[in-house]
C-alpha cells in the first residue's frame, strides 16, 4: 500500500491519541460546530470556497478528498470533525497514518460486501 500510494502505514489511528490545539478555523467557519458533515455538504464547501486563500483551498481540498474519494464513496458517508479539525495543521494532517486507516476501511467495506465477518 505505501509504495503505490505513498501514505503512511504505520502508527496508531485512535483519535484520541491524536493532538489536537487551537485547531478552530476551517470547522468553524466553513462547516460549523457540528460533531460530523455529510459528504453532500462538502461538496458545497469545496465549490464555494473564496479564491483568495490558497491554504484554505488546499484544506478544503483535502476534506473533499477524503469524504469522496478515499474514506468511502457511500453517499450517506459522513465526515467526522476529528478530520475536519485535523485539516488546520497540515503537518499533523501529513503524518497520520492514512494508508493503515485507508486499508482498514477497505478491508471492511469487502467484508461487508462480501457478507462475512473476516478476510
């Protein structure tokens, strides 16, 4: 998985393992205070981004990568704030491991899918 999506596959994907401070700017202003955004949603955000700030592009971006392309391509899906909140330190955002999440979420979805409890 890292060699063909160079994504981090190593580390620990608990939430609450994660720091997370005065990160309050793109939840706030473009999604709310909501503890979860619907995928629908930011695709409204994504289109209606202001043009003058390119790091607020570029986190918008990404939360619209990750709610349409690589969480789950469900449109129930639903983004939670954790990610939202991760987003506003990009630093932070580039070190999860998200191959390790990517790959356990599609390991779920074929389970799901394929009606059994394990692979």
């Amino acid at each position: 998985m890292t060699l063909i999506t160079d994504l981090r596959c190593d580390g620990d994907t608990k939430e609450s393992l994660w720091k997370i401070d005065n990160m309050n700017h793109i939840g706030p202003t473009y999604f709310g205070d909501k503890d979860r955004s619907k995928r629908h949603f930011m695709k409204i955000v994504f289109d209606t981004v202001p043009t003058n700030n390119d790091e607020v592009k570029v986190k918008v971006a990404l939360l619209y990568l990750l709610s349409n392309v690589m969480l789950t391509n469900s449109p129930s899906m639903q983004l939670p704030k954790f990610y939202i909140d991760l987003v506003d330190d990009l630093e932070l955002f580039n070190k999860n491991p998200w191959g390790k999440l990517l790959w356990d979420e599609t390991r779920d979805q074929m389970e799901v899918g394929q009606g059994r409890e394990t692979l």
